[in-house]
C-alpha cells in the first residue's frame, strides 16, 4: 500500500480510535497503538499474544512530548543530540503525572522510550497529539517483521492498516540502553556499543536477562523462526539448513549466507529475511556456523542465541 497523504490520515484516525496499525521504522515494522491509552495497549498484548509483564516501546517525535513523561538527564541529552533520530531506546524514568498507560511498562517506574528516524512514521507521529506504544509487529518470541508481507503472513487481517515503507534499513531492533541505574545496555542492536562508548567515553557492559524486565528483549527465548537452531555448527545435518556469515552457497541448495563480502550491515539486514524463508522451505532445523562478535556481530548472535533457546 502505497503511503500517499490518505493512508497517513487513515493511520491517524484508526490510531485516535484506539485502533491498531502496523508502521514501518528503520529497524523493523512496529505495532503501533495508543500509548496513552489503556485500551489501545492492551490490543497490541492481545494481538502479539505477548506476555504483559514485557514492556513496550513508547515512540515520540518531539522531546518535548518525551520531557511531559519521563525524566531525563544530561547522558540522554548527549546521547540523544549523535543519535537521534535513530535505533536506540532509552529506559528513563517515568514522571508521576505521566499520562502514559499503565500497561506499556507493565506497572513499573521506569519506561523505554525512542525517537524512529523512519521518514513516514515521523510524519505520522508529527499529526498525533499522542505517542505510540510499537512493539515489533510479530507474533510473541517469533521473528520480527521487515517488510509489509512479513507483517501480514504474522497477522492476517487481524489489523487495520499496514503502512507499506518497503524493506527496512537495519533489519534489528534498536540498541536498549538503561539511564534509569548503572548505565548498562540490556539489548544490542542497530547501534554497536563501540559508538555509544566513544559518545559516553566509558565501558558499557551489556546485561544478562533479568527476573525484573525492564525492557523488550530481555525474554530468554524469543526471535524463533518456528523450527529449532543450532549454533556454531560446522556443518549441516540431514534435511537442516545450514545459515553462514560469510560465503557461496557451494551449489547446496541448504546453504544461506548473510553476506557476500564480510559486510556486517548486510548480514543484519538479511538475518531476518533469511530465516524466515528457511522456515518456509521446510527443513526441519538450522544450523548456524560460527558470527563474529563483535559490532553489529553482537546483536546477530543475541537474536540467534535468544531463537536457540530450549
């Protein structure tokens, strides 16, 4: 669907309506509700079939919409002056008088809030008197959505309106990033941690999972392309894909590579797509050779770690 002025005030009046949409961002496609309201966040639960208990994402397009609901320091004003608009989500404390539903952060003081630096939601946010709550729009621990037709294969028609952005530009969540205690990162993601060091000009160290979830992503099991995964394989067994980094297909019609030529912004883009067409091929597994660790290496091995889990 193309993204002409009538399909924004369609967004728009769906969203006043506590309706829920689909909208593209430049990390994966969102589920976008109301976050003011109780009604429209309890949709999105209801339609993800997610657990309440894990927060939501609340996207702003201006910081002075942002500054009515959370307190905010001078970390975020210099992380916020390089990145954003951008892939990273704050945890902020939330303010008192917050109009924010309860349900987005699950009860909690604390809240996850970005500014999405995709072109087409910012002109739908900037008509909204209201912020919206975007988890990514798939179904509960399964993989995220990076494109229109990922979106419908998860919901069917179960949603209103998906605003077509085409394939998005980073194919992984934002980078979370918890001001609210020690500076710490609870997700990798878009944003290496080698660019958020040099900014703060310190060592972040990224979280294990917690009991206490302050965030999307900190789910042990989550990103699951429906059919079990195998890490560091060397190679496939009968009738499992074999998914490496680097590399030709070596004229096996079960070998997949996320990059051609090393390049990591590649690899991110593609995981997704990637797995998600494995599933539809039909093999019965995935075998994963060895990712580098290291920048966006990070937030792959996280997302295959997560889709790994048993």
């Amino acid at each position: 669907m193309k993204n002409n002025h009538s399909n924004i005030e369609k967004a728009k009046k769906y969203l006043t309506n506590n309706d829920v949409v689909a909208i593209p961002t430049e990390t994966v496609y969102g589920l976008a509700g109301n976050a003011y309201s109780n009604k429209a966040v309890k949709k999105i639960f209801s339609l993800k079939k997610r657990p309440l208990k894990n927060p939501l994402i609340v996207h702003y397009y201006r910081i002075k919409d942002l500054k009515q609901d959370c307190i905010v320091n001078e970390t975020f004003n210099k992380l916020y002056r390089k990145f954003c608009p951008g892939p990273l989500t704050f945890v902020l404390n939330k303010k008192k008088n917050s109009k924010l539903s309860k349900y987005v952060n699950a009860n909690k003081k604390t809240i996850a809030v970005r500014f999405p630096k995709n072109k087409i939601t910012q002109n739908l946010l900037s008509k909204l008197n209201f912020p919206l709550a975007a988890p990514s729009a798939n179904i509960s621990t399964k993989l995220s959505s990076v494109k229109p037709s990922d979106v419908k294969e998860e919901f069917g028609n179960k949603i209103k309106l998906i605003l077509d952005g085409g394939k998005t530009k980073i194919g992984l969540e934002s980078t979370i990033i918890d001001l609210t205690d020690n500076i710490s990162i609870l997700r990798p993601g878009g944003i290496t941690i080698e660019r958020l060091e040099k900014v703060l000009l310190r060592k972040l160290k990224l979280k294990k999972p917690l009991k206490n979830v302050k965030s999307p992503g900190q789910l042990k099991f989550h990103y699951s392309p429906g059919i079990p995964v195998r890490l560091n394989a060397k190679y496939p067994k009968k009738n499992e894909a074999f998914l490496q980094f680097l590399g030709k297909a070596k004229n096996k019609n079960n070998y997949f590579s996320l990059t051609k030529n090393g390049n990591m912004r590649e690899a991110a883009k593609n995981l997704f797509s990637i797995l998600r067409l494995i599933k539809k091929k039909g093999y019965s597994s995935i075998a994963v050779s060895k990712i580098p660790n290291q920048g966006l290496g990070l937030a792959i091995n996280d997302r295959l770690k997560k889709a790994s889990y048993k």
